[in-house]
C-alpha cells in the first residue's frame, strides 16, 4: 500500500525530516490555517500535525485517514475519543525534552532566584556607576541550596527537572494525583508541596481534570515567597489568577514559557505584565537543535512503526 503522508506545519519544526522508509507520496506546507485543514489532508492517509486542531467535525470528513503522528509530546490538539470512533490511530513524540526542558526551567529559576532581570536593568539605568562601593544590593538574591523544589509531573521531564534540583541541594516533592501515576516515587499530597514549595514546577500535560489546575486558592496557599514556573501547557494555569498573585505580592515571582492562545495574535494580559519578577519566553523551552532533531527522528519513526504493524508512542 502506497500511503499519502501530508505535513502541516513543516516551519514548527527546526530540523532535517527525513522520508519514511515506505511507499508514500509527501506534502507539505510551512503552516496550515484552520480552513485549509480538510481540504489539504482530503486524501490523506497520515498526518503529521503540531498545533493544527483536528476535532470530530474535521475528522467526518476525512475518511483515507488512518493515522496522525502529533509532533510534540501533548495532543490536547486532537479529539482522540473521535479518532477512536473513526479507526485513526494517534502517537506522540515522547522523552525528547528531557534535557532542554528542565534546563530552560532552570533558566528562569535562577534568573528569578537570582533578580538577575532586575540587577540588570540597574546596570542599564545606571546605578552601579553611582554605587560607593565595588557592588550594590538593591534586590534580594535567594539560592537554590537548601530550598523545596515541587514538581507536578512525575514523567521523564519531571523526573528529569527533579535531578537538576537535587543536584543544586534542593529537597523535592513530586504531588501525588489520582492514578495512574509513575510507580517507584513517593508522593506528597498536593496541597503540602503548595505549601511547602520554594519553587513550583509544572510538567504535566492538559487535561480536563488539569485545566486551571493552578488558580487563585492554590496562589493562595503557596509561600509569599516561591516561584512559579511553567513549561508544560499555559492552561495549567489561571492567567488572571497569577496576575492577581504578583500585583498582590501572594508569590514572588514566575517563569512562564507558555500561554493558553499561542501565538497571542490580538495581545494578551500576560504580555504587558512589564515586571523584573516575571520572564515569558515564547514556547522555546523544548526547541533545542538537539531536541528539535530528536523530536523529527521520533516522528517519522512513530509512522514507520505504524506502517509496519508494530506501533509506538500510541494515546490511548
């Protein structure tokens, strides 16, 4: 059988694709718009996806479909429950972040830890050239050493983020949830590693049950002092909420890399949140040259176990 394979988003992806290794014929298109999604995959048997949504109306439509191959570890962007009721096949891309996306969720611990964006825009404004003495303490620098770093998210990035803090001195809690969870690890109940947590760190995908998982209770409930840090789904968080939580000082500051409308085409509040205790990096987290290239290799590989008989990386 010759399959059809049809790329959606070829410019999501900064790295060489290779051609499956099967009998197909390839198109692609540098993005797709929602419009244009049916007419482009109208004889398609695979699809390769990122961002594109394909829900139920989309997927009637689409009948050669046998198989979407999602290029990014979360498929939130696709209705599983009908590609089950059509016979579509769904895999996603798993464990190629393990390195880029706790590292960049250092990043921005240690740039907030640190008030480095704040000592920065000192130097820029001139204060170290007034400064009597050889430095100046106008900000607060907080270390790693010795704090709680929670984590909700116990998969390979989670568990990954968890290595780095234990190799800076930090004590880690992973929040226990409702199964299936990994086994092996101890968990702590959600609302103490709310509680107990100098830094809190998300690297769980959105669900239902995770959609504004953090609002203004659990803001609340965290240390007046902790860090938010993001890098999984901007809708694990209430933007309002963390809003609130800064301009009211009920945590000290987050890193986001994440929203939930990404691109923000008609602004966005979090774009105008202008403060040294907040960093917003655009979705990046995961987009290393190592990663990226990981990322394309796995891809094609999850169509070519598909294509063989022998599955990979299926969602259930």
């Amino acid at each position: 059988m010759s399959h059809r394979v049809v790329l959606l988003e070829r410019d999501s992806i900064k790295a060489h694709i290779r051609r499956p290794r099967f009998e197909h014929t390839w198109n692609e298109f540098p993005s797709t718009a929602p419009e244009d999604v049916v007419p482009r995959l109208r004889d398609a048997t695979i699809a390769l996806v990122n961002k594109v949504e394909l829900r139920e109306p989309a997927l009637a439509q689409l009948p050669q479909l046998r198989m979407i191959a999602v290029s990014a570890t979360g498929y939130d962007v696709v209705d599983v429950a009908a590609c089950r009721a059509h016979g579509i096949a769904v895999a996603n891309i798993r464990n190629y972040a393990i390195h880029t996306v706790p590292e960049h969720a250092f990043a921005l611990i240690l740039a907030l830890r640190r008030n480095l964006l704040a000592y920065r825009r000192d130097v820029e404004s001139g204060v170290w050239q007034q400064s009597k003495n050889f430095c100046f303490f106008t900000h607060d620098i907080g270390d790693l050493h010795g704090s709680t770093l929670g984590i909700i998210g116990e998969g390979a990035i989670g568990q990954a983020t968890a290595a780095i803090g234990r190799g800076f001195g930090m004590r880690v809690l992973f929040a226990d949830h409702a199964p299936p969870k990994m086994e092996g690890l101890e968990f702590t109940p959600f609302d103490q590693v709310l509680a107990e947590s100098d830094v809190l760190s998300l690297h769980c995908p959105l669900t239902p049950a995770t959609r504004d998982l953090i609002g203004i209770e659990q803001l609340r409930a965290m240390k007046r002092s902790a860090l938010l840090i993001n890098t999984s789904r901007g809708g694990l968080v209430n933007e309002s909420a963390l809003i609130q939580a800064l301009d009211e000082g009920l945590i000290a500051g987050a890193g986001f890399d994440v929203l939930t409308t990404e691109p923000p085409r008609d602004g966005h509040p979090l774009l105008d949140l202008r403060r040294p205790n907040f960093i917003l990096t655009p979705h990046v987290a995961w987009a290393s040259n190592a990663a990226m290239q990981a990322l394309a290799d796995q891809l094609i590989d999850n169509v070519e176990a598909w294509a063989a008989g022998r599955p990979q990386n299926l969602v259930t």
